[in-house]
C-alpha cells in the first residue's frame, strides 16, 4: 500500500482542523453570547458547506481565492504559489467541510453553558477574555472536542472540494480518498482496500469516542 | 466634591412601552441594608443594576463617591472593575473548580498564588466549609454550596457586598451563625451590605435598615423592628 497519500491526509487535515478550531469557536461563541445584525445570514453562510454539493463549494472557492482573484494574487504575491492547485488549496478545502461542525458543536456547547456563571465569574473580577477562557472554554470543552474530532474525520475525507479546488496530483495534493478514487478507476483494488481499511475504521473510531463524550456529557 | 458615604443609587429601568418595571432611590452606608419585597417587587432587578448586569434606562450608580454608572454624562464602569461581591440566590459556583478554587477565583491576580491559596483557604474556614476546599459543587449539599458562595464572596476583599438570598436552603441552627457571621465581617470591612430576604426573622437579625419593596418601587425604608414588626411589614 502506498502510504503516501495517507500521510498527506493526515498533514492536510491537521491542519485544517486546526484552522477549522480556532475560527469554529471563536465564531461559535460569538454565535452563541451576542446578538447582531445578520447572525442568522452568517449561520446559514457557516453551514451551507454541509448542504452545497461539492462542486458548487469549489466553484466559489475557485472564484473566491483562484489566481485571478484579489485574495489569489495577494496570496501569491506574498508566498510566491499559489491557494489553488497546491496543498494550500487542500487544506482550504479540507478546512470548509470541518468548520460547520466545529462551529455548530462549539454553539450548542456554549449555549449548554449557564450564563449566570459567566456573570458571576465577570463579578469576581474577570475580563471577559479571562471569562471566556477560564469558565465558558473548560465547561464547553466536551462538546467543542466532539465537534472538532467530528470535523477532523470530515477533513479527513473529503473528496469533491479537494478535487475542484487542489485537484489530483499525485504527491502534492492527491489525498488519501483521491488516491482511492484513481485506484478503484485504474482496477487496482487492492491498492485501494488498504487506504478504505484504515479510513473506515478512523470513522468508526471517531463516531464511537464522540457517542462516548457525549455520554460524559450527559451524565456531568 | 463632598458625597455620602455608601452606595448611592437612583436608576429606572423601562419596561418594553411605558412605565418602568424599576424606578429606585435608595443609599446604602457601610453595614448591613435588607431589601425586602414580595417577589417581582424588582429587589433583584436593583442588584443586577448595582452590580453592573443590567444598564438602567437614566439614573446614576455611585459608591463611595466614585460613579458606577450615570445617563448623563454617559458612564459605565465595566462589572469586572466594580469590585461586587454578589452571591446569587442559585449560587453560581463554578462547576469544574474545587471549592479552593472557586474561592481564589474572585482574589485578585496581583496576589502571589501561595497568598492568594492562603486567603482562600482561611475564608472557608471562616464559613465552616474547609472540609469541602478540595471536593467540586457537584458534590455539595445546599447548604454546603452557600458557605462556599458567601467565603468566595468575602475573600476578594469587596468594595459591596450583594446577597440575593444566601441562608434560603440552610437549617435554622446554622442559619443562624452565619447570619452573625455575615454581620461580624461586613462590620469588619466596613463596606455596605445589601441583602435580599424574605425572611422577616433574618432581616431582624442582620439589618441595620430595611428599604421595603413593592412593584419596582421604594416604598419605605428605615428600622427594621419598625418597619417590620410595629407596620406589619410584608413576607413570612
């Protein structure tokens, strides 16, 4: 088995759920304690990607961060590659299908939160930002875990934006589902079986530690 | 400028279209002040003004001659610089921290941790509950729960003292000793304390005075054997 696009998946979707975490809850959170102009417009924006098909979110991708685009050139003229066609592309790809569920794990967990103690934490003294760190982030941390590993097994796996956005490049941005697709397409199946294993049973293993955090949770 | 000393509070509060669900004058000096009212009087309304949780309409909130808030000109000091102590009727101790914890919560960051471990620990001994400094909320009994509220409350060396009904879930006996507890140390540090009870035995035995509430308003205020026992007064 070829082990090399498992490891790019591996890089690409760290990476992205990284990203997909850090954004995910700051936007959860605002989501969840402030209310402001268009916070329905910017929920609906945040989930579209796990309801768009695939090739809708890349095309957007494409015209937003292409290399005719203002945000590409920028890019480009700055690093000197471009996002799309790269690896970069793949982690922007592998980071849109994280982000809904980090960010809607991250909302109802902050949510669950009683605002009370936010208050009363505010009282004794904290900032906001010690608030939200030290009371809101620890009490919250279950749900956002749940949502990042979650998000983590759908970077892991994403096909239809990797493919419009980084395309299929053997060694660069061929990932782990791609390299089965190509597999599966040139007949050679076993090279695909190896790769399908170990995808399936992270998925397994994913859903079964959330269903368990989420257990946890229930019974703090 | 001369100013009394205490808190000095005069705000309203809109409710939706007309009228004012709180329209309050009261001053506090150091010691213990009772609010006391029916619920849905606004006594707990009042608190959240004072400590900054909610933003009065027009009025001002000073304390010590520094002000909290004014309508005009406009200022707000944010809740976190105000110093209240503020033991909420549902307690709001910090589920994931051990009593210790929550204590040294409320002290502030400046203190060096061994002080500050300290100072927490010899507020819970004061409130009878050193027994607990290592164990979580989850684990407390009500009465428990207020000892730990009322030793974080006092340990950040507060500037006002709020207490939105601390002793409802104690036994009398222990209700009792705290409620002189709560008096020795508010006297101790001198600051004003404001206590909502419906309790008419514990505003006897904890307040200096009594501001009497009814629909969002001032209805008397003065001696608590006065106003409470000669007038009838409102509550159980």
């Amino acid at each position: 088995m070829d082990l090399e696009p498992l490891f790019l998946s591996l890089q690409v979707a760290t990476l992205a759920t990284l990203i997909a975490t850090i954004v995910g809850v700051a936007i959860g959170a605002l989501l969840a304690t402030r209310s402001f102009p268009g916070r329905d417009l910017l929920d609906v924006l945040l989930t579209a990607p796990m309801v768009l098909p695939p090739t809708v979110l890349g095309y957007y991708v494409l015209v937003a961060l292409g290399r005719r685009s203002a945000i590409g050139q920028a890019f480009e003229a700055i690093t000197g590659t471009s996002i799309v066609f790269t690896r970069t592309g793949a982690v922007v790809a592998a980071t849109l299908g994280a982000l809904p569920l980090v960010v809607k794990s991250a909302r109802a967990a902050i949510e669950a939160v009683d605002p009370i103690l936010i208050v009363a934490a505010r009282t004794l003294g904290a900032t906001p930002l010690r608030a939200f760190f030290t009371i809101l982030l620890p009490l919250a941390s279950r749900g956002i875990l749940a949502g990042v590993m979650l998000g983590f097994a759908r970077a892991l796996g994403d096909f239809g934006v990797t493919l419009m956005v980084a395309g299929d490049i053997p060694g660069e941005t061929q990932t782990a589902s791609l390299a089965i697709y190509d597999a599966i397409q040139a007949r050679r199946d076993g090279d695909a079986a190896g790769m399908i294993a170990v995808l399936t049973a992270f998925a397994v293993v994913t859903l079964y530690a959330v269903g368990k955090l989420g257990e946890r949770r229930r019974a703090a | 400028m001369p100013h009394e000393p205490g808190l000095d509070v005069d705000v309203r509060v809109a409710r939706g279209r007309g009228g004012f669900s709180l329209d309050a004058k009261i001053d506090a000096p150091p010691g213990v002040t009772i609010l006391f009212g029916p619920s849905g009087s606004g006594k707990s309304t009042l608190l959240a003004v004072i400590a900054g949780l909610v933003r009065p309409d027009t009025g001002h909130v000073r304390l010590e001659g520094t002000t909290w808030f004014s309508s005009s000109p406009r200022l707000d000091v944010a809740i976190h610089e105000r110093r209240v102590a503020f033991v909420f009727q549902s307690l709001a101790l910090f589920p994931h921290l051990t009593a210790q914890a929550n204590v040294e919560y409320g002290i502030e960051r400046s203190v060096p941790p061994l002080e500050r471990a300290a100072r927490a620990r010899a507020s819970l001994v004061r409130f009878h509950a050193e027994h607990l400094a290592a164990r979580r909320p989850a684990t407390f009994s009500g009465g428990e729960g207020q000892r730990v509220a009322l030793a974080r409350a006092f340990a950040m060396n507060p500037r006002l003292v709020l207490l939105d009904e601390p002793f409802s879930a104690m036994d009398r006996s222990l209700r009792g000793e705290l409620v002189e507890l709560v008096r020795t140390l508010a006297e101790g540090l001198r600051v004003p304390v404001i206590h909502v009870t419906h309790r008419r035995g514990e505003a006897l035995a904890l307040g200096d005075r009594v501001i009497l509430m009814r629909d969002g308003r001032v209805e008397a205020t003065g001696d608590p054997r006065e106003l409470l026992i000669e007038r009838g007064g409102v509550g159980r």
